[in-house]
C-alpha cells in the first residue's frame, strides 16, 4: 500500500519539531503494517480552523491522481478542527477509494468523523472563547490586549504593559496638530517620508495608515489610546468560508469594552476633539459629488484594467488619481516613489485594446483560420463520404455471398460449414451496417465568407463595447486572465508599456515568422511582449 502522511501544527504552543514528530510517529504505523510512504505532506505554523492550507490543498488535489492508497496522521484534529472540513476531506478519500488513518484510532470511518470531528470543533469554539476572556481580564487590568501601536514601548515581559516612546509621541503629536490644522494625511505621509522619519515597523508612512476606518478604531487618527483611553472590541473577526480570510465586522458601541489608561495618554482631549470634528466634516465632503448630493461609495465602479497595472519605478500599483487617469498610487499616498507620470483611462484602454484588435483580431488572420476551416471541413467531409461509400460496398459484397450461401442449401447442399459461415457473414454484415449507420454523411457547416469583414466591423468598436455598463466588469475579468500585469514605466517624459502574460505570448504565437513580425513591429521575446502602435518600429508610448 502506497502512503501519504500529512503533518500540522499550529503556531499557538508548539514548534517546528512537532512536524518531525508527528512524522515520525507516523512512519513507525505504516512500517509496522508493510507499508510504504511515497510523499508527505506538512503546514508548519497553520491554524486547522480553515482549509486553505498549501499543503492541506495539495493533499486535497493529490487524492484523484492515484500516487497513493492510504492517508496516514498522527490525529484527526491534524487535519482541521472543523466538522465540515474533515467531512469533505473523508466524503472525497471515500469517492477515490482511499483509506484514511489515525495513528491513535486506527482507520477512520463515519463514526469517528462525526465524533473526533465534533470534539476538534468543539476545542476551536472553546479556544476562542478563552481567548477571548483572556483578553478581557487584560482590558478590565488596563493593560493592552494586542499588538504595539506606534508610540509605544513593550514594558519587560509583563503581558500588556505598555510605556511612552518619547520620540514616536512626537510624531504622534504632530500628526493630530496638522490634521487639525487642515492638512491631509496624505500630505502628511508624504511630509514624514521626506523627512525620513519611519512609520510603524520601519515602513514608510501612507494615508491609510494615518487616516485608517474611523468604524473600526484603525489608523493613528483614531487610536484612542493616545488619549488615555483604551477600546477594545470594536470588531469581531469571521473567517470566510469560501476564501478562508479573516473579515473584521464592526461591534456595536454597546459592545465595547473602554478602560481609562491616563499614564499612557499622549494628546489631550481637546486636540482629540477637533481631529473628531474635522474627521466628520471631510467625511461629509468627499461622500459628496460636486453639487453636494450624496455618493454611493459602496459600489465603486471597477474598470476594463483595474488592478493589472503597475509602476515600473516602484513596482506599486497605477490607479485611478483623478478624474479618469491612472498615476502611480504610492506616490499619491506616500510620495516615495519618482514616478510622477499619468495617462488617461481611454488612452491606456484603447492602446492595449488597440493591439488585440491589430495583432490577435486582425481580419486578414480571421480570412486565412476560414479558408484553414472550410477547407479542413471538405477534406473531413471527402473522407466520410469516401468511407461512407466504401462500406456500403462491402455490405453489399457480404449480401451476395449471404445469398449465394441461401441459395446452396436450398439447392440441398446443407453442411455445417455452410452454416457456420453463414452466421460469420452475418455478424459481419451488422458491423459493417452498425459502422454505416455511424458514418452517414451530416451537412457540412461552413463558415460565411463574409466573416473576416463582420468581425472587423465588430472589432471596431471593441473598446466602447467592452466598457458597456453590465460587460465591463466580466469582459475586464477574461481580459486579467490572460494578462498578469501592465507595467508603465516612464521615459522621457512618457510612459512604456509592457504586457506580461498569457496575452502577451498569444499575439507572438499568432505572428508571421520573426523576420515579418519585426516588420509588423513586434518584439518576439519569450517573457514578454512590447505593446506597440501602428505598424511600425515604435514602441506604444503614452505622450502626456
């Protein structure tokens, strides 16, 4: 019996020995059966509370191949600690016909999965629940219940103290003095990185970092611990069961927990004050359109190419700056980045687009793959047609000797040969007629010649069709998966674009030889793919 062995632990309270272990362990329980082990599988420092696991996913995938019979554990609770999860996992062992063992009970079977399954559930929940009055009896001590927030130091190896850092205080100050003075905080993350003054764990400054979700207490704006006062449970945190990504929920006010912590206090109550009031009066105005009526922002609308392009200065991500044009998003927030070029949505839009409707859409390429299947379709349709009648003559060959056989033995010229190959014509005669009735020639559907020209006409207009209300989004989503990304880089006071991925190889692949693709002004690389416009040498570049 050919094994696999999977090994887990979490980063709770156990080490990177514990997977050495645990295979041990299992290697010593297939041994002991004359077993052999053919691959393992290990997720070191991975809570069982959610699937999505590397190597719990690879086991998964792995169970169709057919590489191995058995599935070897230390413990079922090694496999996930929830009840449906571990359903599925035996519910697919079953279907593939592969044993699944625990080394402290043996084979797993219904019984067990419904019972241990249960239990390792059971453990999670109660996990969660002592974790959580953990934290409380923290918060009710007036100690900190999570991580460091920027201005603080970790006081010895007490759980939750916490101390001023002078130096970070400052910042601290600073930053809620200019934002209610009436800077942004993306002018003053761009301030700070000019500065060199390091944000939270040595990263540079942004204003998401300053300004945060004021709902869920993020963000140094509306950290209330810089007041002397401590908020905890503000938010509760699900898992998504179809993602396995932790989504925070915002608890109502009812639901918080507030300690009073003035030793650790950094601003006073009045400066807290008025961030709070400029807070709800930007919030007031950017919730707002140019006429003062109040905007949906729940729904914000998702573009052909959103979220593949990226800086070739700094690797960070090109999005909507301003009214439909594309600028290098940390630059915007953080100001750390050169790159100060920006392109219009219809311009980067049409010149991408522009190249599949040159390269992979050209109509004269859409002439010769309809010619290539007219023709392909006659030649298939030759040769049906051809066998077609070549059966029907041997059916009727068979049916001249059958009847030359009938004719024997009424003549009286009976014998058991005769007989026997009487009946072999027959069994020959219902192949060949069973053959004929599967060969019958069908219609042969061609394609109209006037496609290349619909097409074309079609193409035409790819762009404004494929930003139609209603198709951007799952025409943007066939577009991404066949581009990894757009990466715009600046030269010369315009931007180059390059296109990686799966697009970029099916424009070459659809290209004459490379002597007439550099005619066509294609660069063939194996990587990747200059976009270009026009016919010619030039390079797709966006003038500003």
């Amino acid at each position: 019996m050919r094994v696999a062995v999977y090994a887990r632990y979490s980063s709770e309270n156990q080490s990177q020995a514990s997977i050495a272990d645990q295979l041990e362990v299992c290697t010593r329980y297939v041994e002991k059966r004359g077993w052999s082990i053919v691959d393992t599988y290990a997720d070191a420092a991975l809570s069982g509370a959610s699937r999505f696991r590397p190597q719990y996913q690879r086991l998964f995938n792995d169970l169709d191949r057919g590489a191995f019979e058995v599935v070897v554990v230390e413990a079922l609770d090694r496999l996930g600690r929830k009840l449906s999860d571990i359903a599925a996992l035996h519910d697919h062992c079953a279907f593939a016909g592969i044993e699944l063992h625990a080394v402290n009970v043996g084979e797993i079977g219904a019984m067990h999965i419904g019972m241990l399954g249960t239990m390792a559930q059971l453990y999670l929940s109660d996990l969660r629940e002592k974790t959580w009055r953990g934290q409380l009896g923290r918060v009710l001590l007036g100690k900190v219940p999570g991580g460091k927030a920027y201005g603080y130091d970790v006081v010895g190896s007490s759980a939750g103290e916490r101390s001023i850092n002078p130096s970070e205080a400052m910042i601290v100050r600073r930053i809620f003095e200019e934002f209610a003075a009436g800077r942004s905080p993306r002018a003053i993350a761009k301030q700070l990185n000019l500065e060199f003054v390091a944000g939270p764990g040595g990263k540079p400054w942004g204003d998401t970092t300053i300004r945060g979700q004021a709902e869920r207490g993020t963000g140094i704006l509306n950290n209330s611990l810089y007041v002397g006062r401590l908020a905890w449970n503000r938010c509760s945190y699900m898992k998504d069961p179809r993602t396995g990504k932790r989504v925070a929920r915002p608890n109502p006010p009812d639901k918080w927990e507030i300690a009073e912590v003035p030793h650790l206090r950094i601003i006073d109550e009045n400066l807290w004050q008025q961030v709070k009031t400029r807070q709800a009066q930007v919030r007031f105005l950017i919730e707002r359109d140019e006429r003062g009526n109040a905007l949906n922002r729940a729904h914000r609308r998702r573009f052909l190419l959103s979220g593949i392009l990226v800086c070739g200065s700094c690797g960070g991500a090109y999005t909507i700056v301003g009214q439909d044009r594309y600028g290098c998003a940390t630059r915007r927030s953080k100001g750390t980045c050169s790159n100060a070029l920006l392109i219009s949505r219809t311009e980067i839009e049409e010149r991408v687009l522009g190249g599949l409707r040159q390269r992979m859409m050209a109509p004269e390429l859409i002439a010769v793959f309809v010619e290539e299947f007219n023709a392909e379709l006659r030649r298939r349709a030759s040769v049906a047609e051809a066998d077609y009648a070549e059966t029907r003559r041997a059916i009727a060959k068979v049916d001249r000797k059958i009847a030359g056989i009938v004719r024997a033995i009424e003549d009286g010229a009976y014998s058991p040969t005769l007989k026997e190959r009487l009946m072999t014509l027959e069994r020959e005669k219902e192949r060949a007629s069973a053959k004929l009735a599967m060969a019958e020639p069908k219609p042969i559907l061609r394609l109209h010649p006037a496609l290349p020209e619909i097409y074309r006409k079609k193409v035409e207009s790819l762009t404004s069709a494929l930003n139609q209300p209603g198709t951007a989004t799952e025409a943007g989503e066939i577009i991404r998966s066949l581009i990894d990304r757009i990466v715009l880089t600046p030269t010369d006071e315009a931007l180059k674009a390059e296109i990686f991925g799966d697009f970029a190889k099916l424009v070459q692949f659809t290209q004459p030889p490379d002597t007439k693709a550099q005619n066509a002004g294609f660069q063939r690389d194996p990587a990747l793919l200059s976009v270009v416009a026009g016919r010619g040498f030039e390079p797709l570049t966006f003038r500003l």
